[in-house]
C-alpha cells in the first residue's frame, strides 16, 4: 500500500485502511509526499479501500473506493492512492520492476579490476 499527495495543501490524518492488509496512517501529508506500507501480492488486494483526511481547510472527507480494475496476473508490487489537487483519490498499481534486481552488474566484468587504489600510486 502507498499514499501520496498530488497537490499543493497539506493533508492532515490521512488514513487508508484495506481489510486483512496493513493500511497507511499519518498524521500529515505534505505536498508531494508519499507513505509506503508493505507490498502486496494480487490475490490480497481487496474489493474496497476505506479512506479518511482532513483537507487544508480542517473538513473530515470518508470515502469507500471500489477497485473495480485488477492488476496483471502475477503482479507484486503496491496499492498506490493519489490525492490529487482537486476531484478524488485515485487508485494506480505500481509493479515492483526491481524485485531482486542488484545495483551491481554481477555479469560484467568490473571495470576497475588491476587498477591501483593507493592515493597517489600511479601505473607508470
């Protein structure tokens, strides 16, 4: 699950709750800010997500948001709600493209393999 703020006030007790997941809570939610919980696996996404906030102004909005779309077969990744500037939450799901992926190519030969790593040592 994730929650992110769209637009340009900052949203105050923002709650996104899904029956047998672990919601998002904060107590704030800045502009551009975005809160994570765990990722989810297709089979657990739910029907409904049950969301509460107060927008700049102090006004409590509630709203139940049917996930009538489902992701691709497989999909591990996170529940995505954006609050947008104006109009409603909106749901994405968002992949987990990096799963297992290594910020080191394990395959390639390391381009400073042989070269000195003293301060001040040169080859010639």
């Amino acid at each position: 699950m994730a929650v992110g703020n769209a637009g340009e006030q900052t949203l105050t007790e923002v709650e996104v709750e899904a029956p047998g997941l672990e919601g998002v809570r904060t107590d704030r939610l800045a502009p551009m800010d975005i809160r994570t919980s765990r990722e989810v696996r297709r089979a657990e996404i739910p029907d409904v997500l049950r969301l509460a906030w107060r927008d700049a102004e102090g006004n409590a909005h509630r709203r139940d948001l049917a996930l009538d779309e489902r992701p691709p077969g497989r999909f591990i990744g996170r529940v995505f709600v954006e609050f947008p500037a104006e109009g409603e939450p909106t749901v994405y799901f968002l992949v987990d493209s990096g799963r297992g992926a290594s910020g080191i190519p394990w395959s390639a030969a390391p381009s400073w393999q042989g070269l000195p790593s003293i301060p001040g040592l040169t080859t010639d």
